[in-house]
C-alpha cells in the first residue's frame, strides 16, 4: 500500500504526523512525506522536522521518502497524486486562526473531492487511534469502508464499532410500531439490511478482537456526527464513490460530504481505486 501523508502548515502538523504515521503503521503503508509552505524561509525547517519524522518511522519498520516544496498545497498535491498512483492521502485540515481554519478545511475538501484515492482528512488533536466508528451502508463503496475500516482498526488494535443510520419516517407516521425497530429485530429480519448488518459484523469480527454494531435512527449526518462525539471516537470511516470531477459533489454524496465538513475528529474517506 503506497500512502502520500501532507502537511501543509497547520499549527496542528505534529497531530497531523502523529496520526497519519499511526495509520500508516496500522495499515502497513509505504510513504511519502510532502511537506508545503508558503515561504522559502520555511522550507529548511520543515525539512529538517520531516527528517525527524522520517528517523522515527524507520524506526518502526516504516518506509518513508521526505520531499519539501514550497507553492500553493492544493496544486501540490493533486500534482502529486497525479504523477504517483496513491491509495490513500492523509492530510491536516486545521489552521490556527479562523481564517486559516476556514482555508485549511477548504483544500481538504477539495482534496476530498478531486483525488480518486482514499482520504484521510485529520482534524481536532486526538493522541491516538483506540475507536473506529465505521459506517455502514448498502452500497459497493460502503462495504469498502468496512473492509477498510476492519483492517486499519485490526492494524491499530483499536475498537470498531459499525453503525447503521435508519433514515427518519415522515413526521405524519411517528407513533407507527415501525418507528419502534431495535437492532436485535432488525437482524432477524429477512431484509437487504439485515443481510448487510451481519456481513458488515461478520468482516469486523473476523478483523478485531473487540467489536459492535449500533443502529441509529434519524437524519443520517446529525446521527453519524452525534454518535461519534458521544462514543468519542478518534476516527470515522465513510464510503464514497470511486468517481472524481465536475460533478464529484453529486457523486459523492451530500451525505458524505457533510459529515466530512462538520466532523472534529479525524475522518477517512474510502474511495475504491478505478480498475484499468
């Protein structure tokens, strides 16, 4: 597995190192450290804490290659990932002040939503990756977040956890024994998600010593984003399409995207690599 782990001068970047040496570790990733500034001034001190870096993970059994540039980081790294065929790009999203935050999030959305491999977007400041909330859905791209989610959190020895979100019923049906399904009823069931729910748990448990499988009901961003925080988990996987370009948004998913832009937490975003 190839991995292009960026930092694009977050205040945050020793979080932003930390988590993606974590997950490249758990996922046993070649890597390839890109560092981007915006000054010259800054490109030998960022070459020297890359080289740091780069001691520490060959420590750790870690192939890793350093390269610094200094320009705009969105055309960097898509320059990058054009030249180089990735399976994942992990990047910081935070700056230190507002505005930079503000700019920070918006390459990593984009990002996001122009690489054709998977995305690690790290956000807030979490120590380490102990829980995993992967989400689950009835779509190919979902399942790869299962499998995905499965590996990294097996690699990392941390809890997984697949939740279903049942989307919510029109307020006119409220009171209906519907609006009642446990999750113990639902996988009795003879239903597409049932089956789903028990292959998603299935695959986890034959990854993870420790494992679960929550069902939610409700608006499917606000329940995934509420679970996370109260679980406090340190990472969310999510599925999304393979597909890239002009209508990459739609293709997406808006559901995707915004769970991405609202989430705190580090998020990875598992998109299938186009078959040749």
């Amino acid at each position: 597995m190839r991995m292009l782990l960026c930092t694009i001068g977050s205040k945050q970047r020793t979080s932003t190192l930390h988590i993606g040496a974590e997950v490249a570790r758990a996922l046993k990733a070649d890597i390839t450290l890109l560092g981007v500034v915006d000054k010259k001034r800054e490109v030998e001190e960022l070459e020297r804490l890359l080289d740091q870096v780069r001691c520490d993970m060959a420590e750790l059994g870690l192939p890793v290659s350093v390269r610094v540039e200094k320009g705009e980081a969105e055309g960097i790294i898509m320059a990058e990932l054009a030249r180089t065929t990735y399976d994942l790009v992990s990047l910081g999203a935070l700056g230190s002040r507002r505005s930079r935050r503000v700019f920070h999030e918006s390459v990593g959305m984009r990002i996001v939503e122009r690489a054709q491999s998977s995305v690690l977007l790290i956000k807030g400041d979490r120590p380490s990756i102990s829980r995993v909330l992967i989400c689950a859905s009835g779509a190919d791209h979902g399942r790869m977040s299962i499998w995905a989610g499965a590996a990294l959190a097996c690699g990392a020895s941390a809890e997984a956890t697949v939740l279903h979100v049942v989307d919510a019923m029109p307020a006119m049906y409220t009171g209906l024994e519907q609006m009642e399904e446990t999750l113990a009823e639902l996988l009795q069931s003879d239903t597409d998600k049932s089956r789903e729910l028990k292959w998603a748990a299935q695959v986890i448990k034959a990854e993870c010593e420790i494992s679960e499988l929550k069902l939610r009901r409700g608006i499917v961003a606000d329940e995934v984003l509420r679970e996370a925080k109260v679980g406090d988990y340190d990472l969310i996987v999510l599925g999304s399409s393979m597909y890239s370009g002009g209508l990459v948004r739609a293709l997406m998913g808006d559901v995707t995207r915004e769970i991405v832009s609202r989430a705190r937490r580090p998020i990875l975003v598992v998109r299938p690599m186009e078959k040749d």
